[in-house]
C-alpha cells in the first residue's frame, strides 16, 4: 500500500513538473492571456501609457538637466539607441533650452509639471488594477503615485549607471543582463505601491519576471530601428518628428509592460491552477486546439481569396 501511495505521488509530482513547464503552449492559456489583454484594452492602454509618458518625461528631463549640470536626457538618449544626423540633432533640439537661457519654473509650471507626473502615475495605476479586477482608487491613491515617481527616477539612474558603466562590454550584454534583475524588482515594486498594496508581490513575481524578459528584449530590437525612425522623422518634419518617433518608441515600450501584466497575471493564475491539481481534460484541450487551428486555417484560405482577388484585377484594368 505504501508503494502504491508513493508511486501515485511520483506520478503526481512528475505531472505537475511537465504541467509547469509546458503550460504555455498550451491553447487555452495562449486564449486566456489574448483574453486578458482584450478585457484591458491593451493598444489603448498602451496608447495612454505613452501620452502620458510623453508630457511627463520631457519636462522632468528639461528640469532635471537644469538642476544638475552633468544629467542630459539628450545625450543618454543619443547614446543608448546609437542616434546620428538629423535624429540626434531633433533630440538635442527638443530637450534643450535656447542659447543663454536659464529654465525656470513658476509656480504654474510646478502644477503643471506635478499634474503630468501624477497623471502618468495614475495612468500605470489603472494598468495594475484592470489587470488584477481592482476597485479604481484615483486621486485616492496619489501619496503612493508620488512615492512611485521618486522610485522612478532612482531606476532612472541606476539603469543609466549600468549602461554607462557596462554598455562597451560585449556589445552591450553585460549591462543587459545586469539590468534584468534591476527591471523585474522594480516593475514588482511598482505594481505593489501603485495598487496601494492589494497585490502581493508574490503575486506580482511572474509579471515582474515576464517584463524584464520582454524588456530585455525590446531593448536588443530598440537600437536597430529607432536610429532609422528617428532619423527619418526628423527630416520630414524636424523636431516635431522626433516628437513623433518618441511617441512611437514609447508607444511600443508601454505595449511590453502591457503585454507583461497580462501574461504575468495569467501564469499566475496558471500555476496556481496546477499546485491545485485542477487539469482540463483532454477531450477539452483537443477541442481548443481544434479551434485555434480551423480559425488559423480559415483565415489563410480567406486572405489567399483576397489576394487572387486583387491580382486578378490588377492583371484585367
């Protein structure tokens, strides 16, 4: 009896490992993390993410380089994603004051500057509470936005630190994987101040882990087609473009982080699904896949329709 009991226990363990490791290819997790990111209308969410970003940053680098002499949003910019030509010279146009000026803020300029920087903490605060099926707590929760934004910038300048420091090491990977562990501690920390301490961090581990891989990720991809939209912006448009190109370079960093709550949030979901021995049947996963694979099917036979469509009438005027 007690070998049976240990055998079936084996049995168990040895179920639950392959479970964990192979959760994510299966449909219905790939169908509950699209979900998700639907239920939270990512692009959008993304979108407002970037745009308050955007107001947000600039103005705090334009102080922040005022208040200290040696810190120069512009060229770290410059910098990290290797800009040239009209590109760095849009960049350095927008973060820099006329010839002989002094930046000064008047007393609407700190309300403007604390309403851009609150609304950007709000605007990551409602992230984490979509994502997690939170009561919005608003203006409600701005002593812990406020907190945020100074954490913000102390990950501002260590993540500069370690570029400066590392980033002519082996093309750059060292910083990169130095900044793994800096990014997930710090996304884990944002979603714990910012849902004012609803979720755990335990909870908030796998999104923490999640977006410092995508990060890292975005990272490797950014300095290979931001030199190429920055550039080209700028000559069309000048430094309005390079507002456009930071928009867009922006935009697609905030659609990782979204990306990143919606997955960690379903991994852990996923795996305490699994500790919990709860398994969907088999007859269940084969429908799902079934699904997946006629829709993947239908939509193949549907575009191949459209485009002997368009050549046939390309081909008869």
């Amino acid at each position: 009896m007690l070998i049976f009991t240990e055998g079936r226990t084996t049995g168990i363990n040895r179920e639950r490992l392959v479970r964990t490791l192979t959760f994510w290819l299966r449909p219905d997790f790939m169908l509950r993390v699209v979900n998700r990111f639907q239920k939270i209308v990512g692009f959008d969410r993304s979108m407002a993410l970037a745009s308050s970003a955007l107001t947000a940053l600039v103005p705090l680098s334009i102080l922040l380089g005022a208040l200290f002499a040696h810190y120069d949003a512009a060229a770290q910019i410059i910098r990290r994603y290797h800009l040239t030509g009209a590109g760095a010279t849009a960049v350095n146009s927008l973060f820099s004051t006329a010839d002989g000026a002094s930046v000064s803020f008047g007393i609407f300029g700190v309300v403007f500057l604390t309403i851009s920087v609150l609304s950007f903490a709000r605007a990551a605060q409602r992230l984490f509470e979509q994502t997690w099926d939170l009561k919005p707590l608003s203006v409600r929760n701005t002593r812990n936005g406020l907190w945020w934004i100074l954490t913000f910038g102390g990950y501002a300048a260590v993540t500069a630190l370690l570029s400066a420091l590392l980033g002519g090491y082996a093309l750059g990977l060292a910083a990169l994987v130095c900044a793994v562990p800096v990014n997930a501690a710090f996304l884990v920390w944002s979603g714990w101040i910012l849902s004012a301490k609803r979720i755990s961090r335990s909870a908030l581990l796998p999104f923490g882990v999640v977006g410092a891989v995508l990060t890292a990720a975005y990272s490797v991809g950014a300095p290979v087609y931001l030199p190429r939209l920055f550039n080209s912006s700028a000559a069309r448009y000048g430094v309005v473009g390079a507002v456009f190109a930071m928009i867009s370079a922006l935009f697609a960093a905030m659609l990782v982080l979204v990306v990143s709550a919606a997955l960690g949030r379903e991994v852990r979901d996923e795996l305490g699904r699994i500790r919990r021995g709860h398994r969907p049947s088999d007859r269940e996963v084969r429908r799902q896949w079934d699904k997946v694979v006629g829709q993947a099917r239908s939509r193949w036979r549907t575009a191949r329709k459209q485009i002997s469509h368009r050549q046939s009438k390309d081909s008869n005027p």
